[in-house]
C-alpha cells in the first residue's frame, strides 16, 4: 500500500510517521508513505502556494495550480483508489473507514489543508473523499492525515506483531475495548479479577464482551444508539 501527503508544512507530519508501528512498516515493506512538499510545485519565483480570495474577505486560499501539478504528476506515476481532502466538512472518521481503507490495499493521496482552505475547483475535479477527524478546527491537515495514515497502516497485514490485535481494538465491533490487567496479580490490595486467572476462555471471553458492553453504556452510550439504528 502506498500514501502520498502532499503538505506545505512537511516537517509537520514527517516525525510521526518516523516512528514506531509506522516506521517499522515502512521498513518491512509492508507500505510506503511520501511526503510531497506543495511548494515544489510552484510556478511563482517565491514558491507561493496561496492567494486571497476572489470577493474578499479574511485569510489566504491555495491555489489550485500547484496542487494540480502535483496530483496530476503522481497520477501520472501510478493509479490511485481514493483522492482524499482533509476538511473540518468531510465525513468523520471512523474505524470502519480506515477498514475500508485498508482492505482496498491500494494506494491513497492525502491532501493538508492550510488557511481558509483550498481553491473550490480543487475539490469538484480532483477530490474523490473528503474526511475530518472531529468537530473543531486544527491550523492545519498534517496532523489529521498523519492520524488517518497510522489508523489505516495498522491494519494492514504484518503490521502488527499479533495479527488478530487490530481486530480487537476499540470500535472494531461497535463497542470500546474491555479492561485490561497484566503482572502483578495483586498491588497495594487491589487484584485482577479472578476471571481471567481462571484459564477457561469461554467465560473469559463473556466477561471481556460484558465488560465491553458496560463500558460503552457508561462512556460512549450512541454507539449502542447508532447500533440499533443500522439493525
């Protein structure tokens, strides 16, 4: 699997993506991420890459050439299965879009959006998704991208050193993980439910999904809503 960035802040997304789960994916083989500096593909001596808006009004706009240029040359290298804006607008992500994501194992282009966002033309020739990783406003879309490539790249397979982890993680079956204990069995009086000491799986197992259960109905009670509204 492949993701391209395209940013104008590439120091701004290149460290977490230099770093554990990510990095030793990368170096497996198992996907590959670059990192395309937006202003490389400016035609102004100055390397702009924004503009004010037609109409007026506060703040800059990117332009629509340089990212064109530089969209249109990677399509030229290879296909890609989703163009993918990151927009306080786009539909919000969740696990079973970086499922879709990653079961597609193709290859992916994420665009970073800065000021007040991007030429409008942008979005309606070149963008076939536009995502958001919450309702609030960050000063750019490196950090939301970076999100959307670690959530997708763990899920590809050889990731992860336990291959069936991913498939346990919060949110996988609609509900947020079950507690979780390790050595010692007991500290400062208080002890690991004897459950999971017991050594039978069956009821292990009944525990952890209970347990999962009471834990979204205290902490996220609308994805049990949002559950029964899809059955």
């Amino acid at each position: 699997m492949r993701i391209d960035i395209i940013t104008v802040l590439p120091e701004l997304i290149e460290s977490p993506l230099s770093h554990s789960i990510l990095k030793r994916a990368q170096d497996k083989g198992l996907i590959t991420v670059e990192v395309h500096n937006l202003r490389e593909f400016s035609t102004n001596k100055y390397r702009q890459i924004d503009d004010y808006t037609f109409g007026g009004g506060a703040g800059m706009v990117m332009m629509i050439e340089p990212i064109a240029k530089c969209i249109d040359s990677l399509k030229a290298e290879r296909d890609y299965d989703e163009v993918i804006y990151m927009s306080p607008d786009g539909e919000r992500f969740e696990q079973s879009i970086a499922n879709e994501l990653a079961l597609k194992g193709g290859n992916l282009i994420i665009l970073c959006g800065h000021y007040k966002g991007v030429d409008e033309r942008v979005r309606e020739h070149y963008i076939t998704r536009e995502i958001s990783i919450g309702d609030y406003v960050l000063s750019g879309g490196e950090l939301g991208a970076a999100v959307v490539t670690d959530a997708v790249a763990r899920l590809i397979p050889g990731v992860l050193g336990d291959e069936t982890s991913a498939l346990t993680d919060s949110f996988q079956d609609g509900l947020v993980a079950p507690p979780v204990y390790t050595r010692p069995k007991e500290y400062n009086g208080w002890e690991v439910p004897k459950v999971l000491l017991s050594g039978d799986h069956s009821k292990i197992e009944a525990w952890r999904f209970e347990q999962s259960v009471k834990r979204t109905q205290e902490r996220r009670p609308e994805l049990l809503k949002d559950a029964d509204s899809k059955n």
